[in-house]
C-alpha cells in the first residue's frame, strides 16, 4: 500500500523506458486498454488520462508548461481557422512569438542573460527564475512548496510540435481539432511525448478514430521494436557510456590520445543506440495501442555524406527544421548564397535547440558549413557515383560526424577544446593490448555495435525482424525471457542513465 501511494504522488525523472515503475505503468494502461478499445473516444480518454499521469511523473508540476501549451495553441488554432487570410497571419505569429516566449522562459533565461551580460558588460544574475522561486518557502515553515520539481522534459518537443499544427493551418494543410480532448491527446501522447519522434497532426489526427486492429504479427513486430530499443540502450549505450566513453569525455587529460579517438567512436555509437533506442520502444508501445509513429532513423551511419546523414538522422526534427525554416528562407531555389545562407541558419539554430550553450550553437554551425561546403563542390552526388565514392564517402561522413559529437558531448568549449586538441599527439600504439585488456567487454560491445550499425546490410536486420515475426509466439516468449535476463545483468549495479534526448 506503501508503495502505491509513492507510486501515484512521488515524481521521478527516472519514470522512462529503463525503469520498472514505468513498465508496471505501461501494464496498467494496457490493462485499462483492453477494457475500451472498441471505443474510439472512451479509448483515446483513457490514454489521455495515462499521458497526463506520466508527464506528472516525470516532470512533477511542470505539468501546468503542458497544459499551459495545450490550451494555449489549441485556441489560437480555434482563431486561425475561421479568421480571413490576414488575421490568420497575426494569429500564427501571435502562436509562433508565444510559444517561443515559454521555450525561451523556461530552457533559455539563464543563456540570454549570459550573452546579454557579455555584451552590454552588466552583471545580472544569469539564473533560472523559475527554479529560484521553486526553492522559496512560501508557506513560512521551512518547506520548499515545489520541493520535488524537475527540470520540464520534452519541451522542445512539444513546443516543435504546437509550431507545426499552428504553419500547417496556416498553409491550409490541415483544419484545426474541435474538440480540446483530442488536441490533448496528439500533443502530449506518452510514448513519444518525452523524446519524440515529432508527430505532425496530419500524421497523427486521422488515427483518432479508427477502430483498433492488432494483428498477431503486428503485435510481434512491436514487441521486436521494444525489445531490440531496450538492448540498444541498456546493453550497447549505457554500459559503453559507463564505462568508457562518459570518464574520457569528463577528463579527458587523464586519457592517452588513442584512448580518446576509441571514445569518440565510442560516443558516436552510444548516442546512435541511445536515441534510436528510445524511438523502437517509442513507436513499438503505440503500435501496441494502435497507433503509427514515423520512422526517426534510417541507417544514418551508412550515409556517405552529410547531405545523407540529415535525411537518415533524427528525420522527425531534421524535416521540421526543412519544411518550417529551411524552406521558407530560400532552400536550394534562388542560387548558391541564399542556400547556403538558409543552411548556416537552419543548422546553427537547429544546434541551439538541442541546449542554452555555445557548444551546440558551435556544432549545428559546424555543421551548417559543411553541408554548404558539399553543395558548392557537390560532393554529395560524386560519392553516389562509384562503389569507391560511397565508400570514401562514407569514411569521410562518419569521422566528421564523430568528431562534431565532441561539441554536442561537451558543449562546455575548455572541455571540449582539450579533447579535441590532444588527439593530435603522437600515438602511442604500445598502450592498445593495456587498454584492451582493461576494457575487454567493452571494446567488444563497441565493435559488434559497429557491425551491426555499420556493416550488417539492412535486408538482413529485416530478415530477422521477419523471422522473430513469422516464429510461434511460445518461441518469442522465451526470447523476451532471454533478452530480460540480459538486460538485468547488464542493468544491475550500474548506476541508471537517462535517454540523452529526454533532456531536450
């Protein structure tokens, strides 16, 4: 009984996909599910209700930023559609400037205040207001009245997510949601709600009410996702981040040279399992309520440009940014300079909606040039031609990539700085059979995950996704039993690391 009560009034940031409060939670919605899903409107309540429940718990009374957007952009998409073109204008900018205005509040209050400090050499207190308050006792008695907040998780998605129904409107796309209750429930959906993928309401919308069908093998194919999402991160990227990656990246002084290349492969790959983990389980648990998420990634590690990598990497934000900025200043229809133009803006800001740092402004702009780089020369289209491009290519794309991770891993530029410079030092080779030895089981996770995220064909992932499909469903129990037990011994007495992008 204890434990109940803790359950349903104690907030945690560890209620994700790792933790098993959450997958008792997910029983008791699939539980409720059963007993509704033949009723669109009574099923979409339900889960509705269970969303809200869980941004509670992962985001204690941060809760209101939800329900404050949710109301927010669900009337002004109310004014938009029955305002003349004009208005309709105002009204967007009205959701764009409003919605911007809490994402600003609330992630980046404590970076413009640096920035506004360095420039006009004033000394305000580059703080986060709201958390300050947070720690004030107002009812006089020494207790903190929102003692257990958290800092508010997906709010860049959300928000993302409000700014495309608002354009979308707008563009006359698609006609604004009547009813409150079914905003609601596209805007804040849990599987998705903390790290994406971004769903437009033209994607999601038109679910609301089918009638639910879950196949035998639609159901094998979810539960595959989840279970491959769950070895992805605990298994390859939170043991390879412990244990590796994370004490090199954090001192990297204490490191030799070799050691820091071999972590930021290490690095490269964690955040590719980490992420795209966290997206199969994600898609994987709304098929389970019958719901369809886009694909967020599409092997962006085989890429053999960086033209490539962004249509394969994080595709949900990567179209936004294109269809929603990129686009409208210019794309690739009025000459070089306004494309690459377009392209510095798009990927610095893209850079900057990961985090309040000039780090990550640093890393979208980065790159940002590189990409215009490739169009200028089209080295793009040259890699495309011969097997010998592809692979020059690919060689080029993946240590680009891995080394721009070092901003996005230490947006701090001294941190970053040290790293990047000392893996210029002379190699010392002598030290491999040491560092291997010392990091035996770890090495050996980073290269079999780099063969089966680089290397592996895709048709053979397919073919056994396939084969886990078409096997009896016992078979598929015990291989759940399987990978459970796996995931406990790589789980146990590990401290519990949280999705990287749950912090965005």
């Amino acid at each position: 009984m204890d434990y109940l009560l803790q359950f349903l009034t104690h907030t945690q940031s560890s209620f994700l996909f790792t933790s098993w409060d959450f997958w008792l939670f997910l029983a008791v919605c699939l539980a409720g599910f059963c007993l509704c899903y033949k009723h669109p409107q009574a099923r979409n309540t339900f889960l509705l209700a269970c969303s809200f429940f869980f941004y509670y718990k992962t985001g204690g009374y941060f809760i209101f930023i939800l329900l404050l957007s949710i109301l927010l952009n669900y009337g002004i998409g109310l004014q938009m559609d029955t305002a003349q073109d004009r208005k309709k204008k105002r009204w967007l900018t009205t959701g764009i400037i409003a919605n911007l205005l809490i994402l600003g509040l609330f992630r980046y209050s404590a970076f413009f205040t640096q920035v506004f400090n360095a420039i006009f050499n004033t000394g305000l207190p580059a703080i986060d207001y709201f958390s300050s308050i947070s720690t004030q006792d107002v009812a006089g008695n020494g207790v903190p009245w929102m003692a257990r907040i958290i800092p508010p998780i997906g709010l860049s998605f959300f928000t993302f997510q409000a700014l495309s129904y608002l354009i979308d409107i707008k563009q006359d796309k698609i006609q604004a949601v009547k009813d409150l209750g079914d905003f609601s429930f596209y805007l804040c959906f849990f599987p998705q709600l903390v790290a994406g993928p971004i769903v437009r309401a033209g994607q999601f919308m038109p679910q609301l009410q089918k009638h639910y069908m879950l196949s035998i093998k639609e159901f094998s194919a979810a539960l595959y996702l989840i279970l491959g999402g769950l070895i992805k991160k605990i298994v390859f990227a939170d043991y390879i981040s412990l244990n590796f990656s994370a004490p090199v990246f954090d001192n990297p002084e204490a490191f030799s040279n070799l050691e820091r290349w071999i972590a930021i492969y290490a690095f490269s790959l964690r955040i590719y399992c980490d992420f795209s983990g966290y997206t199969d389980i994600a898609i994987g648990i709304a098929a389970l309520f019958g719901f369809q998420l886009p694909e967020n990634f599409r092997a962006p590690y085989k890429a053999s440009s960086l033209t490539a990598f962004w249509r394969r990497w994080h595709i949900s934000l990567s179209t936004w940014f294109r269809d929603y900025l990129y686009i409208p200043l210019g794309g690739n229809r009025h000459g070089m300079t306004r494309c690459c133009t377009a392209l510095l803006i798009t990927m610095s800001l893209a850079g900057f909606w990961h985090g309040p740092g000039i780090g990550f402004l640093i890393w979208g702009g980065t790159h940002g040039l590189l990409l215009c780089l490739e169009k200028i020369t089209g080295w793009h289209h040259l890699t495309e031609r011969s097997r010998f491009g592809q692979v020059l290519g690919w060689l080029l794309t993946f240590n680009l990539v891995s080394l721009c991770w070092i901003l996005f891993r230490s947006p701090q530029l001294q941190t970053a700085a040290d790293l990047f410079f000392g893996l210029f030092a002379p190699m010392d080779w002598t030290l491999l059979p040491d560092i291997l030895q010392q990091h035996g089981l770890c090495f050996i996770l980073i290269l079999l995950a780099f063969m089966i995220v680089v290397l592996v064909p895709e048709r053979s992932k397919k073919s056994l996704e396939h084969r886990f499909c078409q096997s009896p469903l016992w078979l598929q129990f015990l291989f759940t039993l399987a990978v459970a037990g796996l995931l406990l011994l790589f789980q146990s007495g590990s401290t519990e690391i949280p999705f990287i992008y749950s912090g965005f």
